[in-house]
C-alpha cells in the first residue's frame, strides 16, 4: 500500500474564515465545522483541518502539485481578491510568478500568513531539471527566479 497523507491541522486564528478563504482559492467545498475542525476536503485523500484552538503558533508552508487549468483558476482567484503573490518563498510580494523550464510556481498568503506555494511541476521534477543543468545555467536560472 502507497503512504498517503489523510489529514493536516491547519492553526488559524477563525476556522470557519480560514477553511472559507482556502475553500474558496482552491475552489474547493466547505460544508461547516466537524467537532472541533472546520474541515476542507482537498483530494480524495487529503482533508485541511482548520483548528483555531490556539491563540498563537507558527506559520506553515504548505504546496500543491496541480495542473496548467488549476494554476490559471486557482491563480485568477488569487488576483481577483487582491492578495500579493510572488515567485519565490522569501519573496512573496514581487507580484511575479515564476516560469521554470516545465512549469509555474506561484506563493501567496492566507488569511493567518501561512505561506501556500501552488505549482504545475512536482519539486522533484524541478529539482533534478535543475541538477542536470551546469553550475552557469543554475545560477543564470536563479537570477531569472
């Protein structure tokens, strides 16, 4: 049997507000809180399980692998509510998104600063386009961001 993710707790600051906000990016379906979760299927094996439980804890980084028509939906969402965007995950404001050889990346914040990368390429794929190339090319690729 492949290791699958089931679920992950989401810290926020509103669980309702936040599993709303995320739902609505992403678009995907919010349907109200599950005992002490407001839960956001995100695949047929994945569930975000917004907590705000606790009044102050960390921010997280979370990515999604999704395909070019996702991007472009999940992406317009994004500019429609107005909300910074950047290439890279220390600069998530440049309002840039980043153009590898395959694919697009993008980073943005949600409503309790978790930082949410959203890309067509698996990091995987990225990194070994980016091992094959020379010292050069990489540190070329890097000043393109």
């Amino acid at each position: 049997m492949a290791i699958t993710l089931d679920h992950t707790i989401v810290p926020a600051h509103d669980k309702v507000a936040s599993a709303e906000f995320f739902a609505k990016l992403f678009g995907l379906t919010y349907t109200g809180p599950m005992g002490p979760f407001a839960q956001v299927p995100v695949n047929e094996t994945l569930t975000f399980d917004f907590d705000d439980r606790r009044e102050r804890f960390e921010v997280h980084h979370y990515a999604f692998h999704v395909s070019d028509p996702e991007f472009d939906a999940i992406f317009a969402r994004v500019k429609d509510a107005a909300l910074a965007y950047g290439s890279q995950p220390w600069t998530p404001e440049d309002m840039q998104v980043r153009i590898v050889r395959e694919g697009r990346i993008v980073f943005f914040r949600d409503l309790d600063n978790h930082l949410l990368e959203v890309r067509t390429m698996t990091s995987r794929r990225e990194a070994a386009s980016i091992a094959s190339k020379t010292p050069a090319d990489r540190h070329n690729q890097l000043k393109k961001g």
